[in-house]
C-alpha cells in the first residue's frame, strides 16, 4: 500500500509539473505574439508601410480613412525611433504595452491594449489624452452598461471601506507587489469616497473596453482613460495601469541628466 501511494504522489506531482509548464509555455507564447504586433506595426510606422499599419494595429474610434490618416502622420511626422518600454499580459487575449516613441519635435509615452480580433493580435491606436471627455451617453448598450455598473459597484465597495469586496472589481497583473496594492486600496478606503462618473465607453472586443472616467474629490477632480476586461462574466478594472498618450516638446537644446 505504501508502494501504491509512493506511485500514485509521483504520478500526481509530475502531472502538476506538465500543467504548470503547459501554462508556463502558453503565456510565453502569448506574449511572444503580442509583441510581435507590436514590433511589426512600429516598424510599419518607421517604413511608413500604412496598409502593413492597418493590418497590426485597431484605431480607438471606428473610422474609415484609417490609411489615409496613417499616411499622413508617417509623412508629416516620421518615427525616427521607438522603445517598448514593458508589456504586460491580461490573459490570452488582452496585453498591455507601454511604448516610448522620438520623432523630431517630440516624443510620445503611450500606455495602450494590445488586442486579439479574429486570430490576430492588435495594438489599439488613437486613444484621446487622458483630460478629455467624451459627451455622456444616456442611452447605452447592455454591454456599457455593465461597464458603467463595474465603477457603481466599485464604489460602493469603497464607501463600505471593504477591502475584499474591492479586490473582487480589479485585475491585479503578474509581478505586481500584492503588498503595496493591499496599503493602497487600504488608503484609498479610509480617504474621503470619490464619485466617479463614466463618460465614453468604448468596446474594442467582447470582452474589452476603454472607459473614460472622472474621479471626483472634494477639492479636486481628474479624467483618466482606464481599461476594463471581462474575466468569467465578471468586468474588472485593470488595476494600476491608466491608459497613456501624452506629447512632449523636443528641441536640439535638450539637457541630458546623467
């Protein structure tokens, strides 16, 4: 019997060990593909290769001259080089990719989902600043409206100081510290409640959307575009990841710090 149960624990532990690698191998290839989307549409946008642009990329509003706006940009702004700065995988579908971009006369930080449609995966351009707002729809679809129901409940949770609660409307992403998320969230629970009021909700899939939010204290407010996923039926917040497109002056005078 002991024997038996010796063979049995072995079978198991090595059964463990081939799903953990299983596991371990689809992420690996997961993020593999993700940024190879993200490197064949930047180096799309250096070449200015606008339909090799369109095939790797989802612009944010549904538009039809996508081309002849990629056209433009890459003429009128060439890309002289870009840096992938950190990519972050949300599940089989949905990564996040942080991008530094030089041109000319500026550089651009961009913080954006890199989606997969159709097989494909896609990196989702465009994106408005963070400060604009899009005109609140009153009449939304039942997809956007448990979106907007996601930030009804989230602040509910906060109101109610419960920390469990909260943690049940976010994503915590891999390689994040569980420690500083749990004094944050500890933070934001003893604080004055923000209101929070969605404005445009945009679905980029089924199962993403980028919404434009305004957090409101009692002394101050702030617009930030944040993505949401939806994880078995349940939406969630993908925490400490704003989404970014923001444009900084260059000039020749620069001043490097070492």
């Amino acid at each position: 019997m002991i024997s038996i149960a010796k063979n049995l624990r072995k079978i198991l532990l090595f059964l463990i060990f081939i799903i953990s690698f299983s596991s371990i191998s689809v992420n690996a290839a997961t993020k593999d593909d993700a940024l190879a989307a993200v490197v064949n549409f930047l180096k799309a946008q250096k070449n200015c290769n606008t339909d090799m642009m369109v095939t790797h990329s989802q612009y944010f509003h549904k538009i039809e001259n996508v081309k002849e706006f990629y056209t433009w940009f890459c003429t009128e702004t060439p890309l002289e080089e870009a840096k992938i700065t950190n990519l972050s995988i949300v599940n089989d579908e949905t990564a996040l990719v942080s991008i530094q971009s030089t041109y000319k006369e500026m550089v651009t930080l961009r913080t954006t989902p890199v989606v997969k449609i159709d097989g494909h995966w896609k990196i989702v351009m465009g994106i408005p600043p963070s400060g604009a707002k899009s005109t609140k729809k009153q009449n939304r679809s039942a997809k956007e409206a448990e979106v907007e129901q996601l930030f009804t409940e989230y602040t509910n949770a906060i109101k109610a100081h419960d920390i469990p609660k909260m943690k049940t409307f976010i994503k915590i992403l891999p390689k994040s510290s569980n420690e500083k998320i749990e004094k944050h969230l500890k933070a934001l629970s003893q604080q004055p409640t923000p209101e929070i009021t969605t404005y445009g909700i945009n679905m980029i899939s089924d199962s993403l959307a980028i919404t434009q939010v305004e957090i409101e204290y009692p002394n101050h407010s702030y617009t930030q575009n944040l993505a949401v996923f939806n994880e078995k039926g349940q939406w969630k917040l993908i925490f400490g990841h704003p989404l970014t497109n923001s444009f900084i002056p260059k000039s020749d005078h620069s001043v490097n710090i070492k």
